[in-house]
C-alpha cells in the first residue's frame, strides 16, 4: 500500500514539528510541513493529506489563551467537512488547546466550544513524565494500548467542561487517556498534574479519528528517550510509537 500524507501544520510558536514528523515517518507515513498561512491563502490544501496533525508547541506565544489564535485562523479552514470523511486529526498538547477551542473537540457537530483546556491548579509549568491508563475503545489512535508513560510540558493543561459536557462525554467513551499512578489507579496531584477533571489526558470526537492529549507521544518514540533507559530493561519503541503506527495503518486503507 502506498504510505498515507501527513500534513503536519506550523505557525509561529510551534516545537515539536520536528519530532512529530520523526514519528509519523517511522510509523510509515510520508510528511510535509504545511504553514497555517499555506491553507489560508489556499497554497496548501487538506485535500492532499489523509492526517493532520497540530503539534505541541507556544503558538503566537499563548498571548491571548494557550492555542486560541491559531483556534480562530482554523476557523476558516473546513476541518470538520476533513474529518466527517473519515480522515485522522491528532492534536498534541497544543494542538489539543487548539482544537478544544476550535470546538471540532469534544464534540464535532456542534462546532462550538463546549470545554477549554485551561491553568494548571498548581499554578505553575508542569514538566515531568506522567502514567496514562486507557479508558476507551473508540478511538481509531489507541487501539491495542492499556497503559503508557509518557512526558508532559504544559502550563495550561487542566481539561474543564461543565458537568452535561462531562457526563456526555464519558457515556460516549470519548474520554480517550486518563492521568493514574504507576499501579493504574486514579490519582490526584502530581500523578494528575493539572487537576483535570475526572483525570482526562486525551479525548476524541464523537467518530473516534479526532485525537487531542495533553500529554507527548511523539516524544517517547524509542527507548533512548526515556529518562531510566540505561537503568531498565525497556523495548526497542517507545511507548508513544503506538499512537503514530495506529494511525498511518488506519489511514493506509482509507
């Protein structure tokens, strides 16, 4: 099968395209960068790509809200008619905040801001490795995962919605990755490092192929990136290689 597109879009303030792009292209894929002024001026076009993916990063420096800028320039781009046909979005970090505010998460028909990834409780940056326990079946991203380690790096990572938008969606098995300690137990601070709600890391669209987390898979691709690696007997991928190779085989037979 030939490898699937990824177009994997940068603005200002984005920093992780680079080991997005390593991720993708070790699952199989084939990747091309894509500026945001690239669609808009219609250079670029999502027609080309089976994937997209909005990577971590300060886009616009967070001046007005982690990912909102780039939430309202997306807003001219018709990313739900992309993923009613069936075509993966992935949103890290963020991408997540971007496409949270976007509203195309949690729920896509509505195209409305329903929920906000917003302060951290702390109060401050959190930057450490995190315990993820799966917690759904739907989405097409992480089929075969149970529980994965993987870094966070976030100041405004807490996941927020009022209590309707919560209890939707955890009876739609759309809460994706939740925040556990190393026995898979739901915790509070610092195993939950932003204080989300019901310890939501991730969650997907109503269809299953719209992924947003807080947590970085794509920096976790193999074991050399993994703080104890030299110390622990650990495989060959990372624990975040899933994730990509999920999608690029998903995508191949679209």
């Amino acid at each position: 099968m030939a490898k699937p597109n990824v177009l994997i879009l940068r603005t200002a303030g984005t920093n992780c395209d680079y080991e997005t792009q390593y991720a993708f292209e070790k699952a199989g894929a084939v990747t091309e960068f894509v500026h945001i002024n690239q669609l808009l001026q219609k250079k670029k076009s999502l027609d080309d790509c089976k994937i997209l993916a909005i990577p971590g990063g300060f886009t616009y420096g967070d001046d007005l809200g982690a990912g909102k800028i780039l939430a309202v320039q997306l807003q001219k781009i018709n990313l739900r008619k992309f993923s009613e046909e069936g075509k993966l979005i992935i949103g890290i970090c963020n991408g997540f905040q971007v496409l949270v505010k976007l509203g195309l998460l949690p729920f896509a028909k509505t195209i409305r801001q329903e929920a906000t990834l917003t302060n951290n409780d702390s109060g401050r940056f959190e930057c450490r490795w995190v315990y993820l326990k799966n917690s759904g079946k739907k989405c097409i991203f992480t089929k075969g995962i149970d529980r994965i380690y993987l870094p966070i790096a976030h100041g405004e990572g807490k996941f927020f919605a009022e209590p309707e938008v919560i209890n939707k969606l955890e009876k739609n098995d759309q809460a994706v990755f939740r925040y556990v300690d190393e026995t898979g137990e739901l915790k509070g601070y610092p195993h939950n490092p932003n204080g989300s709600i019901n310890n939501i890391a991730a969650v997907c669209n109503e269809q299953g192929n719209v992924l947003g987390m807080m947590p970085h898979p794509e920096r976790f691709i193999r074991k050399t990136q993994h703080p104890r690696w030299t110390r622990e007997n650990l495989k060959e991928e990372g624990d975040g290689f899933l994730i990509f190779k999920n999608a690029v085989e998903y995508a191949r037979r679209l």
